[in-house]
C-alpha cells in the first residue's frame, strides 16, 4: 500500500491547481466472495478490507474518483447452502490489491457549498486493475502458481452526507465484476493444469467491498453558478 500512497500525494499536489474542490480520504469495512468456492451470497462480507480515496469534484452531480483498496477474500465449501459444495469441502484464502478510476454519480446536487448535514446517494463505475495469487487444487489441496494482474468492472451504490465544513461520510457496497475465475482455483492460469478445472467455467469471479468512507476536503471551492 505504500507506493499507493504516494500515487494519492501526487494527485492531491496536482490538483491543488485547479479551481475544484477535492475530497481525499479513506475506506474501511469488509470483503466477500462470489465463485465457484464457498458462500453464494451477494453481500456477506466477513474479511477486512482498507483502502484510499481521492475524488475531484468537477459538478454538484459528479466527480472523478480513485482509489486503492486492499483486503484477504476467502471461501468454504462448508459454509454454503448449496449441499454439492459442502460435501466437496474445498477453502481458499486469497489477497486483493486493486487500483480503480471512474466516474461518480450524484443522485441529488450535492453542494458542498451548503452548511453541513444534506446527503445524496450515488453509484460509482469505471474500471478496477487489481493484483492476486493464481490458485489451483491438487487433489483436493490449495496450491499457488505466483500472482499476475487483471481486470474488473466496479458496479457501487451508495449514500453519502456532509458532516462538517470539511468532512463527508459515505457508506457503500461495491461488486466487481472481474474478466478472471482463478481468484478461488476453479480455473488455473497456467494451461498446464487444465485437468484441474472444475465449476461453472462460463461464470467469472466477483468480489464486493462493503463499508464506510471518510473523506475531508479542500481545495478552492467551485463555483457551479449558472452562466
């Protein structure tokens, strides 16, 4: 996380030029996993998940956003609903790095303008580059086959509220729909390992982040004044 860092120093330093007001802050809460290992539930995060954020407001309805997140995703065949996994009884454990840029959508004008306690929900998607191990089972034990990086598509709703003359809090779930199903084993990388395939290889991997953000901000205010 500590290159991410200096990603959101260089961000916050370049857009202090700029007649916008900006926001940078963080993200906490959890993960889960949706795939061919463990629970089917579509929220139910249970890992915790960390992360930054920096957005550039460029209207009252939408802003640039960015961030880096991180957090372990995990699944057991036990906990599921679904009686052919729990007699499988496979578990995985895996680490998300994810990079992610686009566009947020205020439902409401969201005025920063304004004294403090007014909110608006918004949705969230763009595109998300993010890091994981390659994983495979060997008679029915977790192996590794080293980390590559990919892509997916962030699909978030959330609501957020002014809380003070520089503070918003937001709370949020945010699936990612990835273009991967290796993130629990069911389809290795490596063609080599083919025969290890198993689930549903027409479905890829989803993973979602649930939580919290907080974020302050400054900057010159804008002025969204009518012409």
């Amino acid at each position: 996380m500590k290159k991410f860092f200096y990603i959101f120093l260089f961000l916050l330093a370049a857009g202090q030029t700029n007649a916008q007001l900006h926001e940078i802050g963080v993200f906490g809460g959890g993960s889960n996993f949706i795939g061919d290992v463990g629970k089917t539930n579509y929220v139910a995060p249970n890992n915790l998940t960390l992360g930054l954020l920096y957005k550039w407001n460029k209207s009252k309805r939408h802003s640039w956003r960015f961030s880096a997140m991180t957090s372990k995703v995990t699944g057991n065949d036990l906990d599921s609903d679904v009686s052919a996994r729990r007699d499988r009884g496979y578990r995985f454990e895996n680490r998300i790095t994810e990079l992610s840029a686009g566009l947020e959508f205020n439902f409401f004008d969201f005025d920063l303008h304004e004294q403090p306690f007014f909110g608006t929900p918004y949705l969230y998607t763009g595109l998300s580059y993010f890091k994981h191990e390659n994983l495979y089972f060997d008679a029915g034990q977790l192996r590794r086959d080293g980390r590559s990086w990919n892509f997916a598509i962030p699909i978030t709703a959330g609501v957020k509220m002014k809380i003070s003359n520089h503070f918003v809090l937001g709370l949020e779930t945010g699936a990612r729909y990835t273009f991967v199903d290796d993130i629990d084993g069911s389809l290795p990388k490596n063609s080599g390992l083919d025969g290890f395939k198993f689930g549903n290889t027409n479905s890829n991997d989803w993973y979602v982040f649930t939580g919290a953000t907080l974020t302050y901000t400054f900057g010159q205010n804008p002025c969204y004044c009518k012409e």
